[in-house]
C-alpha cells in the first residue's frame, strides 16, 4: 500500500498511514514479523490492521451569505506632502 510506511525506531517499528489521496474504501494491511537472524524467511508473526477511508465532509456554522461590499477610489486636485529637510 503506498500510503503506508514504516520507520525503524529502537525496540519499535512506527507504522504511518497518510491516506490524504486514497479513495474511500475499506483495506486491510497484513504485518508479518520475521526472525532477522534465520536462514529461513519464515513469519514468526502475522497481524493485520482494517483501515477505513472516508470522505471527509465539511459543514459550515451558518449558511452562508452573499454581501455586496463597494470600492471607490477618493480623487485628489491638490495635495500637498510635508518638506524633506535636507543636513
């Protein structure tokens, strides 16, 4: 599954799962632990985890409004600005 990954911690194994872009659905995800130290690759342990894909659906407070909002610009003839002093 490529929205799992596993990291490596000391006495641990963190699992993550980002399921931002997966569609919704149902999946199962089967670990296997296995002795590093044998010959033979054989599972010493199988666990498997349901994880569950939902469609996040976003509510709002209150309805929502339209509101007319006006912008104008102010038209200048004369302005004058403060003097500069020169040292």
């Amino acid at each position: 599954m490529s929205f799992v990954s596993f990291s490596e911690k000391f006495g641990t194994t963190e699992l993550t799962i980002d399921a931002t872009e997966v569609p919704p659905g149902v999946y199962t995800l089967y670990i296997e632990s296995f002795d590093a130290n044998s010959n033979i690759q054989s599972a010493l342990k199988t666990d498997s985890i349901e994880v569950t894909v939902e469609t996040l659906q976003l509510q709002f407070a209150s309805e929502l409004t339209d509101e007319e909002i006006t912008a104008g610009a102010v038209s200048y003839t004369h302005l004058t600005l403060p003097t500069i002093c020169s040292v």
